[in-house]
C-alpha cells in the first residue's frame, strides 16, 4: 500500500465491519431481554438464556473471523512495499 486512498479503504471496511457488530450485538441483546421480562417460569429462563448464549457465540465467532481476516488483509497490504525490499529477486 502506498497511497493514502488504499489505507482509508481497508480502515473504513474494518470500521465498518465493527460498527455493524455492534449494533447486532446490541439488537440481539435488547431481544434477549424483551423476551427474559416475559419468561413466567424457570424452564422457560433456561431456554431464553441457552437461545440467546448460543446465538450470541456464532454471532460473536464469525464477527471475529471477519473482522480478523479484515486486519490480516490490511497488515499484509500494508507491509508490502517493506517486505518485497528483502526477498530474492
């Protein structure tokens, strides 16, 4: 990378992809919640909660694997123009 426009690009995804985490993250919560206020027995608790903890980790885990491959991309990207100075030629 050695413009400018390229760093903002791959900044902006990565914010991007963090931002919109962030507010699933939040929806799914706030959900969880409306659903917990109505819950009337402790079967029903264990069932809200058990949904909404198996949701929030496959949510979470390929949250985290785009948003790492994302900061992989850039660092790689990034690196570039240093890296191909020490390689054969």
């Amino acid at each position: 990378m050695t413009d400018f426009a390229s760093v903002q690009k791959h900044l902006t995804a990565i914010t991007t992809a963090q931002t919109d985490f962030a507010k699933s993250s939040f929806e799914a919560s706030k959900a969880y919640f409306e659903n917990l206020a109505s819950v009337k027995s402790p079967e029903k608790f264990v069932e809200v909660t058990t949904e909404y903890a198996k949701s929030a980790q496959a949510l979470f885990t390929a949250e985290a694997t785009k948003i790492g491959e994302l900061y992989k991309t850039f660092a790689q990207e990034s690196f570039k123009p240093f890296t191909s100075s020490f390689l054969p030629k």
